[in-house]
C-alpha cells in the first residue's frame, strides 16, 4: 500500500485525536467552572464545537470524558500484553504495555494541572478512575497468569501486576512534581528501579 493510500487513515486519526482531546478538555474546564452535578453531555459537546452525537461516538458518559477514558483502554492493553509475550518476558512485556499507555496521555501541563484541580474538586471521580484501573489489573493478572504456567502463577502475576502499577504512580508522582513527560519520568523510575531500588 502507497503513502497516498495510508495518509486518509492518519489523518482522520488525528482528527479523531484532537476532536476527543477538545471534548476532554472542554469536560475538565466546565467541572472546574460549575461542578461534576452542574455539567452534562450536552454542554461538554457546545462547549467542544460538536454535536451530542460526536459525543457519544466517543465517550460513553460524562465522567469518561471528564478523566479522558475512552472506554478500550483494558482490552487494548490486555491484546497488546498477549501480543508482547510472544517475545518479551513476563516483566518486560507489563511494562511495555503500561509504557504505551502513558505515551498516549496527552503531554499538556495546564491541561494536567486542570485535571488535578478537578480530580481534588470532585471525589466521586476518584471512585470512577480506581474502578476502571481495578478492572484492568484483574484482566492483566488473568493473562500472566495463562502465561507463567507454573505453580503459584496467579499469586506470581498479581505482585508483578501490582509492583509496575506502584511504579507506574510513582512516575506519575514525580512527572508532576519536576513538570516532565510522564514517559520520561516512567523511563527514570524503572531505571532507578532496576539498577538501585531492588539493592537498597
């Protein structure tokens, strides 16, 4: 297939991107402005430049768009993890995945900034974001766990799925305190990690 041919697709990929990226934004400004009970789907749309229908093409609820979930995140990973263990170990291949999740979060630091003051703001929020991340561990653990194969996986697959989660908000942790990339500060924790953390 030709360059011509593929560059539609990248293209209405990146309007997709920065469609979805207006809309969560639009969430995060109008829940800092009048309250999570004050906003509602239809004004998320206005506030973004598109009709309700584009909404919901993209979001399920308000709150999705609110914490920037789309919905796929769980299956996505679960498919890339199966995907990396073809040749990666058990380790290697979890942390690859979490590392392509955090490349896809948007690097704005206003825009993540609003997202913390929301997030303090609304607590219910936090309920809804420990949720989806819960359910997403238990698919991950249940895919190492077909993996490993040997006695004890499931308990084997539940720290190693824990322990990169741990890692993984530590990275975030300090990606807000220095203002860097979340991937940059993913990289720096697992380096850390690997080379001094596990000696000390």
């Amino acid at each position: 297939m030709s360059e011509n041919e593929t560059a539609p697709a990248g293209l209405r990929e990146q309007k997709k991107h920065a469609t979805r990226l207006a809309m969560h934004r639009a969430a995060l400004e109008l829940v800092a402005e009048d309250g999570l009970s004050g906003v509602t789907s239809e004004m998320i749309a206005r506030r973004a430049g598109v009709s309700p229908r584009t909404f919901f093409n993209h979001w399920s609820t308000k709150e999705s768009a609110i914490l920037g979930v789309v919905g796929d995140e769980g299956p996505r990973a679960v498919a890339s993890l199966r995907e990396k263990l073809e040749t990666l170990p058990v380790r290697a291949a979890l942390l690859a995945v979490i590392r392509e999740g955090i490349s896809r979060i948007p690097v704005d630091p206003e825009l993540r900034e609003l997202k913390k003051r929301v997030m303090a703001q609304e607590p219910s929020l936090h309920s809804i974001s420990t949720g989806n991340l819960q359910a997403m561990q238990t698919d991950l653990v249940d895919v190492l766990d077909e993996a490993l194969e040997e006695e004890y996986s499931r308990e084997l697959a539940i720290i190693v799925v824990q322990v990169s989660f741990a890692l993984t908000r530590s990275a975030f942790a300090i990606s807000m305190r220095r203002g860097i990339d979340p991937v940059l500060a993913f990289d720096q924790v697992i380096e850390l990690y690997h080379e001094r953390a596990r000696d000390l």
